[in-house]
C-alpha cells in the first residue's frame, strides 16, 4: 500500500514518544506502524479494529495496541458499533480524531499577511488576513507582524484547547528548506532572511517545530489535496497575486528540483523589450500578467507602489476593478483581456513543458477567471503542442487568496500523519 503524498516529505528523526530503553528498531518500526494504522482510519474510517488487521496486514493484537496509542495521542477515537450486516456482535468503529491538534500554515506576501489554522482532519478552526505593506515594510518589520499574527493564532488555538503540531511559513520567493532560509524574494525585496530562526523567538511554546517554503508549491500541495482538481497527478498551480509562481505536481509529487527552487514561472523572460521586473530581469511573465500589472493597466490611478492612497488588501484592488468593470470602464475589458493573452503566452510553455492536465488558476486570475480563461485558452491552442492542449483543461481556484497557508497547514497535518509519535501522548480525558 502506497501512502506517499505529493509534498513528499518524510520524517525519519527519532521517536518523541517511544518508551525509554526500547531499541532504535523497534521503535522505528512501531513509529512506522502506527502512520500505517492512522493513514488507514484517516482515509477509510470508520472501520474496525478487525477491517485495519487486515487492510495493513497486522495481526489484531498489534493493531489493538497501536490504537490505543494513537486514542492516548488524542488521533483516534471510536464512534459507537459498526453493523456490516453479519450476524453478530457489531464492532467499535474507528475514525480519526485529531480535533486537540492543531496545525498552521501563515503566509507573508506582497500586501498581507495570512493564517489558517486547522485540526488534523483539516477542518479550519481559525482563517485570518491582515493587510500588511511587506514589500515596503523590510524584512525586520515584516517578521515582526508574522512573529505577531503567529503569537495572536497560537494563543486562540490555546484556548480551544488545541495544541499546534507544527508551524510552515509560505513565502513569495526561493526557499532553503533545510534551514528556513528565504534565498531571495523578489517582489518582497528579500535576500537571506533566516525567517525559521526569528519565529523560534516568538512568544510561542519553544517546542513547536516551524518551516519555510515556498508559497506557490504550498498552494499547489493544497489544491491537490483538497482543490478544484483535488486528486490529479499532473497539475500547474498559478498565483494570482502581485507576483507569479507556480507549483508543479508531477506524476502525483511536488516538483522541486535539485535545490527545491523549480516553479519560478513568474521570472521567466517572455518579452525582452517589455517592463524591467524586481527581480533586476526585463520582460518576465510576472510584468505581463501580475496583479500588478494589471492594475497598472486598468487603474493606472492607483498603481501599485505610489501615492497615499495605496491599497495594500488584494481584495479591495479586486472589488475597485470589479467595479470600474461593471460601470463599463473600457480599460477593464481591455486590461483583462491583455492579461488573458499573455496567459496563455506563459500556459503554451507549461504545457509543452510538463504536459499537465489541469492548470489551476489562483488568486485574482481565479476571480476574473470568466473573462481570463477564454482569452487564455485561444492562445494556448495557438502556441501549445496540440495533442497535449487538447487534454489539458484550465480551472478556477476555490480557495482564494488562503491557499498557500491552507497547503502549508496540510504540510504539518502531512508530517504528524507520517510520524504519531510526534503527538504527545495526552492525559485521559473524563468519559461523557
């Protein structure tokens, strides 16, 4: 049975909660052997103790100890009989608890700063956003407001009673992962800030493991566990946002690369004599089909960048131009049009690339997406590999502007799924 995940980690580090003295390989085994029993429930609860015994193989006995360990980490629990319509004694079901567990995904990007906290079985507990001028900000004010909206998320979790498992931080920009690095973010101006390292000074219980990726591969993992695409092993996650990133799912994995940096669609070059990019490059995808950009098309009153009355909410840019658009302002259409265009400019490429099928658009393109995907579709049939463009489909996103915190939520759900032991084992809770 294959439990792997299209974020492919795998956490190999000792057991936290194995008995003193037991020997490394037991405790390996038994650490692999409780993920097993919990991916099981997780994916085809409720189911007895008897269904698991022999859906992983395990003898009734082993199985009857691993769920307890796994009711006592507060994972499991039983949910009454289950009939199966033999006659009989009906047996305990099983499902998957998790609801003391919590997990965190935050965001920080271009003009806000985003979390979204869940339980392990991914039902959302907290979902907030603030507008926050980051790029304008620096880095050190920056994290100080993530430090805070961490500090603020942590604190209600505490008080629903539920104890976070793990914290990931998405970033616009290269990630080193091992050390929670940004390598260089360009539209936030960032250039090796040690974001991992200033989280672990935040007014946060000290043993809460933290991470940094990057936001589009975050918000790819999302869309394949729980999008408009959930399930398809070959997509293309599109941001929507100031920047352009991409995450790409390949054959049912993220794509990652030697250095994890692949998905940077948004800095490659597709007008040399076009606008100068952040990123010091001229003509990148992202000055074609940026929110930015089209901001800069359609309000070019209120460009991103200049005078007092900037709009840092993506979604106050997106009702002014919804707007101007439903008051029949010509410069829309013809903005929303452009951007379609160069859409499918940059698709052509991805589908000859990586011959995905579905390209699942994110942010403001899933918004304006009526108007988006027609334009982007004619000039994908007209610069794609046909064989390919005629499997391959566009889609709108349903997870808005949250979905790189909701991935990097799923990311530590992902993690505790792979190792229990990670979960402290909780005190016995009074029946009734």
């Amino acid at each position: 049975m294959d439990h792997s995940r299209a974020d492919g980690h795998r956490t190999d580090s000792p057991s936290r909660g194995g008995s003193a003295g037991v020997p490394a390989d037991q405790a390996t085994v038994r650490r692999s052997n409780l993920a097993l029993v919990l991916r099981h429930v997780s994916a085809y609860g409720p189911c007895s103790r008897s269904a698991v015994a022999v859906a992983t193989g395990l003898n009734k006995t082993t199985v009857t100890s691993l769920v307890s360990e796994l009711q006592a980490r507060g994972l499991v629990k039983e949910t009454g009989p289950q009939h199966a319509g033999s006659v009989g004694r009906p047996s305990v079901a099983l499902v998957l608890d998790g609801s003391r567990v919590g997990a965190l995904g935050v965001e920080v990007n271009v003009d806000y700063i985003a979390a979204i906290a869940t339980d392990l079985a991914g039902r959302v507990l907290i979902d907030r956003r603030i507008g926050f001028d980051a790029m304008g900000g620096g880095p050190e004010r920056s994290l100080d407001e993530l430090a805070r909206m961490v500090e603020r998320t942590v604190a209600d979790l505490d008080r629903l009673g539920v104890t976070p498992a793990g914290i990931t931080v998405a970033v616009p920009g290269l990630v080193d992962t091992t050390t929670g690095t940004v390598v260089v973010a360009p539209n936030l101006g960032w250039h090796g800030v040690t974001v991992a390292e200033r989280l672990t000074h935040a007014d946060i219980r000290g043993d809460i493991p933290i991470a940094v990726d990057n936001d589009a591969n975050l918000a790819a993992l999302a869309e394949y566990t729980s999008g408009v695409a959930a399930g398809t092993p070959d997509l293309v996650y599109l941001t929507g946002e100031v920047g352009v990133g991409g995450g790409i799912i390949s054959g049912g994995r993220l794509l990652g690369g030697a250095d994890g940096f692949a998905g940077e669609l948004g800095h490659v070059v597709v007008d040399p004599s076009g606008e100068p990019c952040r990123c010091g490059r001229v003509g990148c995808w992202e000055t074609k089909v940026g929110l930015a950009a089209l901001v800069r098309m359609a309000t070019p009153d209120r460009a991103y960048g200049t005078g007092r009355q900037l709009v840092r909410d993506p979604e106050e840019r997106l009702a002014e131009i919804e707007l101007r658009r439903a008051n029949g302002d010509p410069r829309v259409d013809a903005a929303v049009a452009e951007v379609g265009r160069w859409l499918g400019v940059g698709a052509a490429m991805l589908v000859n690339l990586f011959n995905p099928r579905v390209i699942v658009l994110g942010g403001y393109f899933a918004r304006l997406a009526d108007r988006l995907i027609p334009a982007a579709e004619q000039e994908l049939a007209r610069l794609g590999m046909s064989g390919a463009v005629e499997r391959c489909r566009f889609a709108a996103s349903d997870l808005g502007f949250g979905a790189a915190s909701r991935g990097a939520a799923g990311v530590v759900v992902e993690r505790a799924l792979s190792d229990p032991t990670t979960i402290a084992i909780r005190c016995p809770q009074p029946s009734g």
